[in-house]
C-alpha cells in the first residue's frame, strides 16, 4: 500500500514536470560566467531568464559628464535582464537610487543594503571618483518577465553582480 502510494506521488510530480516543460519552453543556450566584466555564478543569472534559444549580452555606456554603464542580456532578441549603473553622489542610499530612478513601492532588505521592488533591485557600493564627482555607485538590476516573486533571486543576483563588478570601477582606493 505504501509502495503504491509513493508510485502515485512520483508519477504526479513527473507528470507536472513534463507539463512544464513544452517544446517551447526548454532552455537552449547557456549562460556565460563573466557578464559585462562581472563574474557571477550562471545559476544566479540563469535563474532570472525564461526559457528560450538564443542567449546574448550586450554592454554598452551612455556618453557625458558622468556615464551611465549598461549590461542587457537578451534571450530570443528579446532583453529578459538588464542592469544600470549609476554614479552617485555621498550617502546615496539604495531606497534613494531606486526613488531616482522613479521606482515606488520598494522594501529594503540585508539592513537598507539593497531595495527592492515587483520587477527592480537596487544597490550602492562605496566608489570614490573625483572625475564623476561621485562617492558611490549604484546598481539597477531590471527582470523584464518576472517569473513570481522574483525579490531573493534579484538580489542574490546583484549581490555578485556588484560585488564582482565594482572591483573593476575606477575608484580611488
């Protein structure tokens, strides 16, 4: 009775797994380690992006007094995740980036170190540049299509993403 009863279960969970898993839906391209010059794990990033084919990172920067830098990552031509980084003045804290950048309804989580928001998380790392007349750097990280809450994902996905990228920044040390 017991064997069956496990049987059962297993079959049902097979079952919800393969009807998950439409020819549509599989996941056909991988996901790079370094993305934009940031080392993060592709588990982090991977688990931020639908199912798809085709996977491409594109970096760019806006021009002016103080640039704006960009990393998307498109699946399918389509950009799923992008993240923005911002150069801030002293004290910029992340609930003030994300109020910035017009993004209401944000929570801070890990003690104000991070805000986030439905679709949005931000954060702010010390990054002492006099060119840019900036003390911090702030980091938007952007889920086209989330997929539920996507809160803890986002900001274990920023945590590496920033931590990893700011070691490349321009910041007196």
């Amino acid at each position: 009775m017991i064997r069956a009863g496990r049987v059962t279960v297993l079959g049902a969970l097979v079952g919800l797994m393969l009807s998950g898993c439409s020819a549509g839906e599989k996941t056909n391209y991988t996901v790079p380690l370094d993305l934009c010059g940031a080392n993060v794990a592709s588990r982090l990033t991977s688990a931020l992006l639908p199912a798809g084919d085709r996977l491409q990172v594109k970096q760019s920067q806006s021009g002016g007094p103080s640039p704006r830098q960009f990393c998307d990552v498109l699946v399918d031509g389509d950009i799923e995740l992008a993240v923005e980084g911002v150069w801030r003045p002293s004290g910029t804290t992340a609930k003030q980036a994300a109020s910035k950048e017009l993004t209401f309804e944000t929570r801070s989580t890990d003690d104000g170190r991070f805000a986030l928001s439905d679709d949005k998380a931000f954060t702010v790392v010390d990054c002492a540049n006099t060119e840019y007349k900036a003390e911090k750097f702030s980091f938007e990280v952007t889920v086209s299509h989330p997929d539920g809450d996507v809160g803890e994902r986002m900001q274990r996905f920023l945590a590496a993403f920033a931590e990893s990228y700011a070691k490349k920044l321009p910041c007196r040390r």
